[in-house]
C-alpha cells in the first residue's frame, strides 16, 4: 500500500552547515518540508534562500522554539541572561505550573511574526525544537495563537508526536511530556495534523545506522505521518548531534534514500 507522508527537516535557521543540507534536500525531493527558527543567526539569510526554491510540493513551517539561543521578547520565566532554559529545566518547570503563561504566548506570538515578515505569508505548519509545544502552558499559548493568527483559513496543520512508536526511551519521554493532552486539544479545536510520527533516535549517539532508523519508519509510519529528521551539510564542533547530522545528509543525498522510498512504497 503506498503511503503519503512528509519527512520534515528541522532546525532551518540554525546554521549556515544546516541551511544547506536542507535546500540541497529540498531541491532533490527526498524530503518535502522544513521547519523554521526565527530566531536563530542563520534564520533570515536562509529563508530568502528557501523562497527561491519552495514549491507545491514542499512545506515550510516554523519550529518553535524556546530551549535555543536568545529570546526576541523578556520572557524572565523561560529565560536566565536572556538565553533560554535547557529543555531539563523547561520541562520541570512547565510541569510544575512555573512558567508564566504570557511570557510563553509574547515570544512564541514574536516568533511567528517574524517568521511572516520574513516569509511573507503565514506557516504551512507549526512544531516544537525539541517538541516543547506540548508541554504543559506551552501547549495553551500555541493553540491560542493559531486562533489569534486564524490559521484556520490557511489550514496550517500543527505536529503532533502522540501516534508513534514508543518502544525505545526517549520516545515514551517525549509521549509523556504532554503529547496525549496536546492531541486531545487538537481534536477539540478542528487543528489539522498528522496521523503519526516516527524518526526519533538518539541523535547524541555516534553508533546509529541511520538508514536503520529510517527504514523501521517508513515501516512503522502510515498514511498521512510524518516523519523528522535533522540533516547538516558539515560538521559543527559546537553542535551536540553534529555527527548524526552529517550522516543523514549522506543518507539522504545518497541514490539509496529515493530507492528505499520506493521500495517502501513511500510517497512525498
């Protein structure tokens, strides 16, 4: 049976090394959309890279994110020296109710500004960096928004990580920071999504067989699914998951990523 998904690369914006990997992607059609951080350094050189090549066939989001870099706004709850908290930290303090609900709402509401600004048209899609839109407070603002932003004429679908496999770790982590809550609020207020998720490893790893990894998806994934991924044209001694970015760039940009597509009756 074939199936109709989207791969998504995430972290557009994040760095030059990243950018690239990801248009070079788009360009081949191995993968079909990307999700966006405005505020990161190499965010407004990109994008401008991005509208030369975006078609009907891809998808270009915005990644929410409040775990990376500087905030655009003073969000005191999330932030300390005006960068913002590791995910260790947001997470804790989410779940106890710690963080303040308009700092949350007042940068996401900057993020996505920005994103239109410099885009010029409302998301295809919304997602979390490190999927922090489904944590709790977090979850309300970003639901909010896409009311107060009427995604609905656009049928901006958002990204939900509750169908997916849960065997492994990190993926039962990322159910239980909010992903069940978050679906429920999507069904209740008539927010396309997806029907599954897949592609969740340990990116901190350096053993990973990432074709592996995408093979048990696209196995695991059904119609309708999406699957993520974070490739990277180069190495970035900075960057934790450097070493798995760059192997997925090889994947992918490799003649055997469109074979598996096709074998796997996989259809973007």
């Amino acid at each position: 049976m074939v199936k109709k998904i989207i791969i998504c690369a995430d972290d557009f914006g994040m760095s030059d090394n990243i950018n690239i990997a990801i248009i070079n992607l788009l360009e081949k059609k191995v993968i079909n959309a990307t999700s966006c951080m405005p505020n990161m350094p190499a965010f407004k050189l990109g994008i401008a890279q991005l509208k030369k090549i975006y078609n009907d066939f891809s998808h270009v989001g915005i990644h929410l994110n409040l775990t990376e870099g500087n905030a655009f706004t003073n969000p005191k709850s999330i932030t300390r020296n005006g960068k913002f908290l590791s995910l260790s930290k947001l997470l804790v303090k989410s779940k106890l109710r710690a963080i303040n609900y308009d700092d949350v709402y007042n940068e996401l509401k900057a993020q996505i500004n920005n994103f239109i600004e410099d885009w010029g048209a409302l998301p295809d899609f919304i997602d979390g960096h490190q999927h922090v839109h489904h944590f709790p407070i977090i979850r309300k603002a970003v639901i909010n928004l896409y009311k107060d932003f009427n995604m609905y004429t656009k049928q901006t679908y958002i990204r939900s990580t509750y169908k997916m496999d849960k065997s492994d770790f990190k993926s039962l982590i990322i159910y239980r920071s909010g992903a069940k809550k978050f679906y429920n609020m999507l069904i209740k207020n008539n927010i396309k999504h997806n029907s599954s998720f897949a592609g969740v490893y340990s990116l901190e790893s350096d053993n990973q067989d990432f074709r592996k990894v995408i093979l048990e998806a696209y196995a695991k994934i059904k119609d309708g699914g999406i699957i993520m991924c974070h490739p990277a044209a180069d190495i970035d001694i900075k960057d934790p998951i450097s070493q798995s970015r760059i192997k997925e760039f090889a994947y992918f940009n490799s003649k055997q990523a469109l074979q598996d597509q096709k074998d796997h009756n996989i259809v973007l």
